[in-house]
C-alpha cells in the first residue's frame, strides 16, 4: 500500500519526467535524441497509471497494469519504428538532424 | 522513514538519469542512462506492487529497447568531425 | 397538433426514394448517352412529381391529410422518418416539384453548350430531394438533413455550371451564408429538444411538440429565425442572394429564387411560428408610448426594410438576373411580413404567397435564361443593351407582362391574391404604420417590373438584335405553365386557399 | 332581364381570352368576333335597366333571388375564398348606368374602332384589351364587395397600361425629349399612367384592409348593415379620417385628381378610341363611381353616429375636386395637340364631380350634389366619348396631332364637324339643349346650397375657362384657313376626307344621345318633374331618403347658379369667338408670354414630378446601391472574409512545423494548466 502522502511524490516524479521529455523534444534537434524524449514521456505516463494503481483508494488495480504493460510494448515497438526511420532518414538525407530534414523537404 | 528515503532515492536518480540521457552529448551515455533510467522505474514499479510491469519494462525498455537505441546509434553515428545535436 | 393515423401506402416515399435513386442512375446512364441524360432526368422528375399530386392531393380533397411513418432510429431519440402532407405542405411540395421538374426539362436547351451533363442532371434530382424532403418531414433531424441535402447539390450546380469567373465566389458567398444558418438551426434543434425533454416528453417531432412558456423558448426562436432569415434573404444578411442567384445557370436562380429560399419561409411557419408562436406575441421587448414592441414587431420591420431596400436595390440593376435576384430579397420580405403578424390571415397569405411567387419568379429567372440564350451570355443579361424585342419574341414578351405583373400584385393575377391577404393579415394585427410602408413597397415593385419590361421589350428595334429568335419549345413550354399557374391561381386562389386556411388558422397564435 | 348579372363581365373576359384563338381562322373573322362580343355585353347592360326602374331596396340589399335561379341579379354570391371573400354582384341604380356607359360606349367604339385601327397590323392585342376593359369595368362596378371592386379596378388599369403603350414599335420622332423614338415614348406613358396610378391603388388597397379588419367585410350591403361599429371602431382608433383618405387615394389616382392627375395627358399617346372608352368615357369614371359607392354608406353612418371627421372628409373631396377643376382647365387653355384639350377638360371635368359629391356629403340632403355629379358623370361619358371619337376622325383624316396643322376642315368634314360641335357645346354647358347644361347649373346649385361660397366662384371661373377652350379647339380645328401643313399635303394630292361610315354612325349615336340627354332636362329648369326627379326616384333608395325638400325652380339659389351658368358662357365664349373663329389664318401667339409658358409647363408639377419621384428616385436607389449595398454591406461582408483570412494566414505562420515548436505549445500549456490549477486551489 502506498501512502497518500507518497502518491503526490510520486504524481510529481511521473510530472517530472514527462516535463522532462517534453523538454528534450523541444530543444532537441537529433531524432535518436527526440525517440529518447518520447520514451520518458511515455516512462512518465506509466507512472502516473502505476502510482494511482497503488494507492489504498483505488486498491491494486490490475487494469491499470496490464495497461501499462500494452503500452511498454507499444513503447517498444514506437522505439523501434522511430529508430528504424532514423536510420532510413540518415542512409538518406545523411544526417538525423531535424531541421536539415526539414530544409530538405523544401 | 527509512521506506521514505529509499522511495525518494529511487525517485531521484531515476529523474537524474533521465535528465542524463537527454542532456549528454553523447548519444551512446544518452542510451544507457536511458536504460539505467529504466531499471530505476522498474524498481519503482516493485515497490508500488506492480512485479509484472516492472518485468516487462526491464525486459522491453532496459534491454531490447536500449540494445536497438544502440544498434541504431551505431548506424547514423560517424566518424569524427560530424556535427551533433 | 395530433397527427392522423399513418397511411398503409407509403406512396410518398416511394416518390422521394424515385428521385434518390434515380440521381445515381441519370448519372450512369450519362455516362453512355449524355445527350439523353435531361430527358431521363426530366421523366424521373415528373413521374415523381405526378405520383406526389395524385396521392397527396387526393388525400387533401378528401379532408385527411397524408402521413406517412418509418422508424428511422430506434435509439436514444427514438427518431421516426416521418411524410406529412397536409393542407399547407401539399401545395408548397407541390409548386417544387414542378417547378424543379419545369426547370429540368429547361435546362435540356440552356445547357446545350455545356459538359458534363449528366452530373448536372443527377444534382438537381437530389436538389429535388432536400426541397421535397424539407417540405415533408416531420421530424426536426430529418428536416435538418435534408436541409443540408438541398445546400450541397445547389452549391455545386452554381460553382460548377455559373457564370465562368464569378460563380466559385458566390458559391462560396452563398454556402457560407448558408452554413451559418444551418448551424443556427441545429444549435436550436438542440434548444427544441431539451425544452421538450425538460418538458417529460423529449421528442424531435415537430408536430407533437408542445411546448409551455419557458426562458428556452425565447432562445431558439431567435436562433431559428437566425437561421431561416439567412436563408430567406432577409435585409442585412442577404448579400449572398444577389450574388448567388444572379451567377447560377438561370435553371437554378429560377429554382433557388422560387422555391428553395421559400422553405425557409415554410420552416418558418413550421417551426417557430407552430411551436412557439407565445414568443412572438407574448415577448414585449419595449415599449414606445403606446406602442408595443414585441419580437413580431421587430421581424415585421425587418421585413419592411427589406421589401423596400429590395425593391429600390432592383430599380438600379442593369442586369436581369441581378434585377430579378432582389426582386426576389423583396418579396421575400412580403412573406416574413405576412408570416411575422402571426395572425392567421397573415399566415395563409404568406403561404399562398410561396406558391404565387414560385410561379412568377420562376417565369421570370427562366425569361432571363431565354433572353441569355437567344442573345448571347453576356450581352443577354444586360438591360441596357436590350430593346424592342416585344416584336421578336411575342410569346416571350407576353409571358413576362404576365409574370411580372403577378410579381408586382396586379389582379386578376396570383401576386395579387397572396398579396392581399399577407397586408390584411397585417392589419389584423394592427399594424396601420408598417402597412402603408408595406403596401407602398408594391408601387416599387410596379416600378421596376415595368421599367424592365419597357426597357428590354418595348421601344424601337435594336439593328444588333435583328436576328434573334424565338426561344425553342423545350424553353417556352416551361414558361407558359408557369404563366398559366400564375393566371389559374390568381382568379381562383381558393383551390389551395380553401385547404390552407384551416391549417393557418391552427397555427396562428393570433386570431 | 336576361339571366344573371355577372355575365356582364364574364363575356367579355372570356372573348378578350378567345381573341388570340379566333385571329388563327382570320383577320375579319376576329374583327366582327370582338364586336358581337361587345354587342351581346351591351345587350346584357342594357337588359338590367328595367329590373332597376321596378325597384330595388338598396338599403336593405334584398336580393332579387338566389342564384342561379332565372332572373337573379342582386346576391348573386359564390365563395371565392371560403370564409373570407364571396364573389358577388350588385345590381343597384348606380351600378347599372356605369354598367351601361362602359357596355354601351364600348360597344359603340368598338365599332368606331372597326374603321379607326383598320390599318393596324397589332389588332388581337388591341381587340383583347378592349374587351377585356370592357370586362374590367363591368366587373368594377357590378361587384358587390371593396375587393372584389379592386380587382375590376387594377384589371382597368393593366388594360390601359397596354392600350397607352399600344403603338410601342412606332419609330417617329418622339414628342418628349427624354426618349428616343415615339415607340419608346408611348410605352414611358403607358408605364407613367401605371405607376401613377397604382400610387392612389396602394392608398385604397391600404383603406379597404384597414375597413375590412375593422368591420369583417369587404360587402357593401353588410357595411351598413349593423348600425356602423366599425365607423365607431375606426374613429375611436383615430383612424376614421385617415381610413376614408386612403380610401379616397384610389379614386384621385384613378380619376386624375391632383395631386396625380399627371397622367392623364400623357395617356393620350394611345390610340383615339382609347382614349374614348378608357381615359374619357369609362375607366377614369372608376374614381367617381368609387366616390359615389361609398358616399352613401358613409354619409349615412354621419348622419346616425355624428362623427365630424366625415364631413371634413368630404370637404376635402370637393377642394381637391374644384382645385383639379381649375387647375386642368388652365393648363387646357394652351394646349396645342386637340386630345390634350380633351383630356385636361377630362381632368376638370372629373374635379366638377368630385366637387358635386364632396359637396353632397357635407350636407344633410345629399340628393342635390349627388344626382348633380352622377349625372354629370352620366353626360360626360358620352359627349367627351363623343369629342374624342369626332377627334380621332379628324386625325385619321389629317393625319396629326397639332391642331395649328389643321384648320378650315369644316367643309370637307361635315358630319365629323357637327357632331364635334354638340360635344363642345355640351361640354360648355350650354343649358336647355345640350348634355352637360342641367349638370353644370346642378353643381353649381348644389355648391350654393351648402353654402360654399368660395366653392361656386371657383366652378363659375372654371365653367367660363372650359367654355373658352372648347370654343378655341372647335375654332382652330375647323374655322378659318387651311394650315400651310394641310395645303402642302392636298398639293401632294392628299385631300381631307370625310371618315366612312362605321366611325360616323356611332358619333351621330353619341351626338343624337347627347342631345337628348339635353333636352329632357328642360323640365327641370322650370321646376317640373324632368330628368332630376326621375333620378331622384331613381336614385332614391341609393341616398337613402335624404333627398332634399323639393327646390323650386323660382327657388333664388337655382336663378342664380343658372344666371351665373349663362353669364359665364357668354364671358367664356366671346373671346373665344373673337379670337380662334372669327380669326384670319393668324396663328395662336401667346399674349402673357410668362403666364403661357406657366400654363405650358403644366404649372411645373409635372417637371416636379420628374425631377423628385422619378429621376430622384432612381437617382437615390443607385446612390443606395453603391454606396449602402456594395459599399456598405457587400464591403462589409469581404472585410470579414478577407480579415478572418489575413487573420489565419498570420497565424499560419506559427506552424513551421519543427516539432520543437509544436512540443513547446504543448509545455506552455501544460504550464498554463498547473498555474491554472494551481490558482484554483489557492483560491479554495
């Protein structure tokens, strides 16, 4: 059981990592940089689902946790698509920089 | 208390890593802080009752998804004098 | 209202579900045989049109109005497709129909030159069908669907088939006048709804809504007249008519002028008028002295302004589409006239007036149409190029004094009957002072119909014109019913007045 | 006595409809169709006559029998709009002579017509609208109902629009500046005389809708039934007066009353016979009859409830009468083209009546006034019927317009000639003989006998200015020399002739009805039941008993209006003598050039006119158009589009489309949220 104390701790960690991620996204220009920021974001999302899930409130919601596992392999499986344009987009433009792509599209 | 600092250590260095792996320059320290920024959560989620997310997200995030960001990294990276970030 | 016992035929919606289906098969068969496309579209419109009269009228004559019911959504709303044609709504559908199946056969000549026929033949069937559909239903969402039915097919008849380089703005101009005043309408649906669903017994059908005096009620009855006065043109919101009607293929200003903007008019005195007629008396904005300022007074001088404006705006066209296009915003505001005194006299007038204006305008667009093929595109359009044709086109020439002069209210003719009744039901209400401004609009109206006529008919022979023809028979034939309907219906108006004013008098608020 | 009224009207409507089909077998056969067609309509009118003398309770109103039995005239009603309106048909005195001078005229100028329009290729469209005038003007003033009179009333009016503009493809050179051909001119005035009028047609249609919302019915019979409510309810709304002027706007519109008498005139572009039937015989004759329709009910309803507004009412209706009275007798004075003379005399005319039933209206014997300007109506049908057609055989014959181009014809013209000079005679007024004499001296009677002074100076002036004017037309037309005009065209071998036959009976009809008219008025003068008393008895269940006790012909105000009367043809006629019978070939030179150009001009209201309601009208509506319509509301809406399109196409530039701009959107509002949020909590 999670204290009710604890779960604002952990509300707030789950907020920091998706501000976290946000901020990469929007000072990041690398692409394998941008699919780590998404994949905190998604990190904090799951927690959030997690830290309710554990609270005496609600009880150890099971929905909650398969869920979050759908998401991981949805995560996983954004990861290796994101990767895999990353990797197309550098064979080629040459580079994963996002504005050069962008430049490129004009 | 004890329980207290230890939720807040995990806590805390699962922020730092995640600001590690988007802040280094380095992409390859960028993944694994990446991942160790994984296993971090998943202790997170054994302690919030939760073993088998946290199962899954050592296994999909801390290691498949960790060792693609750095097959994939070792693909577009090149040799020296390249810009980065 | 209690609406009669369904009917065991479903004859209505066999005559709508004519026109849906045979939209798409103009259009395939088009494609083979293009030039045939008109003919088929023209024969679909009228078997319709003809099962439509048969069935409802001879419902009408004997005294029971049709009504015919289909469960369309057994959900929530439990919606029913409801066919209803009574006293009021017989003669309206009925004017449509014919004037959409006139038209077509029409438009077999106007767009001799054009492509892409059978397109067009396969639109004006489902524009057939949102008007007919309007006109009929009964219920508030099958209304509004079909009003939608009949924005999309007329927009892209405009856009497509108008005047080249002015048409796509004021298809634009006039899809998003339109769309403004669906929104309004359906945003008071809405209001409808949850009046009657606050009131214990939520129901969409516009006929067994009964509705008690609430805050509500002031709220969707301007939002509906919002709506429909966009659609009916009314003074400052009108400026997409002109536009609209006046770059159209003329087949199309005739129908936009004669009857689709009249639906309005009918949602009019369907919706707000039958609901919540207690608004427009019992609501008193202000008052001056002695005189009370309810909303039926402020549409009524709305509707004023327009007749007038409308008017006085035709008297400086140059153009004979233009001209006829505000003619059309100011006889417009002689049906918001007749219909905002809610007094029953008023409101039966107004309703004549639909069918009378239908058959004059509708002459009027198609004489345009003729004058713009026999003369030229351009050249054919413009007064001040035209000039003695009166000895050319006899037959033309005489079918437009008639036309206009029923527009401009002279007995025998059918502007006349309807007129009388729109400015007595008026004066039931007692408004001395909008009505010497009303009755003073049709020396207006007088005016400018007759400048045109002299203008383009009468006076010396133009050597440029010297070879212009007759019309072909396809053109004439329409024109001259429609003149003839004009004639009929001013010397006896009591073929459709007799069944109307039962209906008006239900639905007035006012005695 | 031949069944049933309505027919009246329904005939010749339905020939007018049949005309175009009977031209497809043959020219003559369509020519002699309209006339039986005219025949059979007069022969109708005429077989009423008896009904009438047999009496008729007009007050009443008890029908004759219920339709469709034989003999039925009085209810015939059928419902036209069920609940509202019944179509019915009102055989009562004054109904049955308008009946008859639209009927009867027609007829005869419908054969006039045979040898008038024989040249005219446009014939169907003439012969249709000529007789369904006939059957506008029957339905007129055989309906039993305000509305249905209306209907009758614009029909009336949709025929003289067609028939003023009848030669609308002619090319010659046109009269009025403002246009181009004379084509385009006769259709301007037949378009004037529509829109003219149908300004006074909008004041009635406004009077009979505020009389039918206050008393329920358009039926004259069930106006004065019920002891006039709706009087009490109208003059209790303070709308008893305006109600009646409205309802007297038709009939100024209609007869040519000022302050819209500019039509008439201008009427005169149609052709002769025309002008006969429509714009001097019957339909002018519309506004009188309306007058005289109404003058009964609503005198009546003075005399049982006292509201005085109605006497003001008929005050005005005299002084617009007299006023337009003088007005057009000046303005005849120096008109050149012959059909002007006659039709400003039409217009002074009317004015005489007018001011005879205004007259009677404020008085409480109304008998006097009212057979006064009935009669007159009756006498002026046919001798200005008369004029017009002796006219249009001189213009035929001449052919022009200006009387200056005539002259001397008298000789050559003989019967046109004396049938010309019983219709002058008539229609000055001289006593004893002519149509037109009693008539006068009547009004003048009546106008003593009510006391209006002012009144009875201005109808013996005008009487003194028409004698003066139709003695100058009779003079310039047929006395002295040949014009130079005519000369050069007898030179080209082009000689003026006598018209054939067919125009020549109908004038001798008119002229020999004129005349007997005149005669069997002579008993009046002295007092002895004549014409005067028949139409009192005639008329009496009509005015409702109020005739006035019998004057005596050595009565002093009858000596006097007769002195007066006689004194004031001779003043009128011994210039007139002097100056345009008596003359040398010597052209009309204007003596007061200012006062003629004054007159000329038509006291300037025409230009007035113009220049205010016609080119300031269309004037103001483009003004409204350029700078209200598309300058205003057509701007205004372009300013919203292009505005709400600069406005998306500004703030499309904030989507680059970097994804880092689009995530720092997504983080200010994240951030804007928690503050919200966090606000919100604060707060509570």
């Amino acid at each position: 059981m999670l204290p009710l104390n604890l779960l604002w701790w952990y509300l707030g960690a789950a907020a920091a990592l998706y501000v976290i991620g946000l901020y990469a996204l929007v000072s990041t220009r690398n692409m394998i940089k941008t699919v780590i920021a998404i994949e905190i974001l998604i990190d904090g999302a799951h927690l959030n689902f997690i830290a309710f899930a554990a609270t005496p409130t609600a009880g150890i919601d099971p929905i909650a946790h398969s869920i979050v596992i759908t998401s991981i392999i949805i995560g996983g499986c954004i990861a290796a698509i994101a990767l895999s344009l990353a990797i197309n987009a550098y064979k080629h433009y040459g580079t994963i920089d996002i504005k050069k792509l962008r430049r490129l599209r004009e | 208390m004890i329980d207290f600092i230890f939720h807040f250590t995990m806590i805390a260095a699962m922020i730092i890593f995640g600001l590690i792996a988007i802040e280094h320059k380095n992409l390859i320290y960028s993944a694994i802080s990446l991942a160790v920024m994984s296993v971090f959560l998943g202790i997170i989620y054994f302690i919030l009752n939760a073993p088998y997310v946290a199962v899954f997200q050592l296994v999909i995030y801390a290691g498949a998804v960790t060792v693609l960001f750095l097959a994939a990294i070792s693909l577009v990276t090149k040799a020296k004098g390249e810009e980065e970030d | 209202m209690q609406l009669p016992t369904p009917a065991a035929s479903n004859w209505m919606l066999i005559s709508l579900l004519i026109l849906i289906i045979g939209a798409p098969v103009v259009y395939l068969l088009g494609k083979r045989f293009e030039e045939k496309s008109g003919w088929v579209a023209t024969a679909i419109a009228a078997i319709a049109t003809i099962i439509f009269i048969v069935v409802a009228g001879s419902n009408i004559l004997t005294g029971s109005p049709l009504y015919e019911v289909y469960t369309w959504n057994p959900g929530l709303l439990s919606l029913d497709f409801g066919l209803y044609a009574d006293g009021l709504s017989t003669p309206i559908a009925a004017i449509t129909m014919i004037l959409t199946t006139l038209a077509t056969l029409y438009s077999i000549s106007y767009l001799k030159e054009e492509v892409n026929k059978h397109s067009y033949f396969a639109l004006m069937l489902l524009y057939m069908t949102g008007m007919v559909g309007v006109i009929l239903s009964t219920n508030l969402l099958e209304f509004f669907v079909f009003w939608e039915l009949m924005l999309i097919p007329s927009w892209a008849m405009i856009v497509r088939w108008g005047t080249p380089g002015k048409a796509a703005r004021a298809g634009f101009k006039y899809f998003m006048f339109t769309q403004f005043g669906s929104i309004c309408i359906l945003l008071a649906i809405g209001v409808t709804w949850f009046i009657s669903f606050q009131a214990g017994s939520p129901t969409l059908n516009m006929y067994e809504l009964t509705v008690v005096a609430s805050s509500l009620a002031t709220l969707a009855v301007p939002l509906y007249l919002a709506g429909f006065c966009v659609k009916m043109a009314i003074f400052p919101i009108h400026t997409w008519l002109p536009e609209a009607h006046g770059e159209a293929p003329t087949p199309v200003s005739a129908i936009l002028s004669g009857v689709m903007i009249e639906t309005a008019a009918y949602g009019i005195i369907r919706i707000p008028v039958n609901i919540f007629g207690f608004v427009f008396t019992d609501v008193v904005l202000f008052t001056v002295g002695s005189w009370v300022i309810n909303v039926s007074t402020i549409i009524m001088i709305f509707a004023v302004i327009t007749m007038i404006y409308g008017g006085v705006m035709a008297l400086a066209q140059t153009d004979t589409k233009r001209l006829f296009a505000y003619s059309s915003v100011s006889q417009m505001g002689y049906i918001l006239f007749g219909i905002s005194a809610v007094t029953s006299i008023g409101l039966a007038g107004a309703s004549l007036h639909i069918v009378t204006h239908a058959f004059g305008k509708g002459t009027l667009f198609m004489i345009a149409g003729i004058l713009m093929t026999q003369i030229g595109h351009v050249k054919g359009r413009d007064i001040t190029k035209l000039g003695g044709l009166a000895s050319k086109m006899p037959i033309t020439a005489t079918i437009t004094l008639i036309a206009g002069l029923s527009i401009a209210g002279t007995p025998p003719l059918a502007g006349f009957a309807s007129e009388w009744l729109i400015f007595a039901g008026a004066a039931a209400a007692y408004h001395v002072v909008l009505l010497i401004f009303a009755v003073a609009s049709t020396a207006v109206t007088a005016g400018y119909i007759l400048w045109f006529i002299r203008r383009v008919f009468f006076g010396p022979q133009r050597e440029d014109l010297a070879d212009v023809k007759e019309a072909p028979w396809t053109m004439l034939i329409p024109v001259a019913l429609l003149a003839f309907g004009a004639v009929l219906i001013g010397i006896f108006p009591n073929i459709i007045l007799d069944y109307l004013i039962p209906i008006a008098q239900h639905i007035a608020p006012l005695t | 006595m031949l069944p049933f009224a309505p027919w009246l009207w329904v005939i010749p409507m339905i020939g007018a409809v049949l005309i175009p089909v009977v031209s497809k077998i043959s020219g003559a056969a369509r020519d002699y169709f309209a006339i039986v067609i005219g025949g059979i309509t007069m022969i109708f009118a005429l077989s009423i006559i008896p009904d009438i003398i047999n009496g008729y309770d007009w007050f009443t109103g008890v029908a004759l029998a219920d339709f469709p039995t034989t003999g039925a005239h009085g209810d015939w009603a059928i419902p036209w709009i069920s609940g509202f309106l019944n179509m019915g048909v009102l055989v009562d005195p004054l109904s049955v002579f308008m009946a008859n001078i639209a009927s009867g005229i027609g007829f005869l100028i419908l054969v006039y017509s045979l040898g008038y329009m024989h040249h005219d290729p446009d014939k169907m469209r003439y012969w249709f609208f000529m007789l369904f005038f006939i059957g506008g003007m029957d339905l007129l003033v055989l309906a039993d109902n305000l509305l249905m009179t209306f209907i009758g009333w614009e029909i009336v009016g949709l025929c003289s629009y067609g028939l003023i503009g009848f030669w609308h493809k002619h090319t010659g050179p046109s009269p009025d500046p403002r246009y181009k051909t004379e084509g385009e001119y006769n259709a301007a005035c037949g378009m004037k005389a529509f829109i003219t009028t149908r300004v006074g047609d909008v004041a009635l249609l406004i009077g009979i809708i505020i009389l039918f919302t206050y008393a329920g019915t358009f039926n004259y019979l069930e106006l004065v039934e019920g002891g006039f409510g709706w009087v009490t309810a109208l003059a209790n709304g303070g709308l008893l007066l305006p109600a009646l002027i409205l309802l007297f706007g038709g009939p100024v519109g209609k007869s040519a009353q000022f302050p819209l008498h500019v039509w008439l005139p201008e009427a005169m572009a149609g052709p002769t016979t025309v002008s006969a039937l429509i714009h001097a015989a019957a339909m002018v004759k519309a506004g009188v009859y309306l007058v005289a329709r109404v003058l009964p009910i609503v005198h009546e309803a003075y005399l049982v409830l006292g509201y005085t507004e109605i006497i003001t009412f008929f005050q005005i209706v005299s002084w617009v009468g007299i006023g337009t009275a003088f007005l057009a007798a000046t303005m005849g004075v120096v008109k050149k083209e012959i059909k002007q003379v006659l039709a400003y005399s039409t217009i002074s005319q009317l004015g005489y009546m007018f001011a005879a039933l205004g007259v009677a209206g404020t008085v409480i014997e109304s008998a006097a006034g009212y057979i006064a300007g009935t009669f007159h109506l009756i006498a002026h049908a046919i001798f200005k019927a008369l004029l017009f057609l002796a006219a249009g055989s001189v213009l035929h014959s001449t052919n022009t317009k200006s009387m200056f181009e005539m002259g001397g014809i008298r000789k050559d013209m003989p019967w046109t000639y004396r049938t010309m000079l019983v219709g002058v005679l008539s229609l000055a007024g001289i006593p004893f003989i002519f149509a037109g004499g009693w008539s006068k001296e009547a009004i003048l009677t009546a106008a003593l006998q009510a006391g209006n002074i002012l009144l009875f100076a201005i109808a013996a002036i005008t009487a003194a200015i028409t004698v003066f004017y139709s003695f100058r037309m009779l003079g310039i037309t047929f006395f002295g020399n040949k014009s130079s005009y005519l000369q050069e065209m007898e030179k080209k071998g082009h000689h003026v002739h006598e018209s054939p036959k067919v125009m020549i009976v109908p004038l001798i009809i008119l002229a020999v009805g004129s005349i007997i008219i005149g005669v069997s008025t002579i008993p009046d003068f002295f007092g002895v039941s004549g014409w005067e008393s028949a139409l009192t008895v005639f008329f009496e269940e009509l005015i409702g008993h109020h005739a006035a006790a019998e004057i005596p012909a050595t009565n002093p105000l009858v000596l006097t209006a007769l002195g007066t009367s006689i004194a004031m043809i001779l003043i009128g006629f011994i210039p007139a003598y002097m100056l345009y019978i008596r003359r040398d070939g010597k052209q009309d030179t204007p003596t007061f050039k200012p006062l003629y150009t004054f007159l000329m001009n038509r006291w300037y209201i025409n230009a007035f006119y113009y220049a205010f309601f016609v080119d300031g009208f269309i004037w103001a509506s483009r003004g409204a158009y350029k700078y209200i319509e598309e300058a205003g509301i057509d701007r205004f809406n372009d300013v919203l589009t292009n505005g709400t399109r600069g406005f998306t196409e500004k703030f499309r530039k904030t989507h680059t489309g970097i994804l880092s701009m689009n995530m720092l959107g997504v983080l200010i509002g994240i951030i804007i949220m928690a503050a919200a949020a966090l606000a919100v909590l604060l707060l509570i």
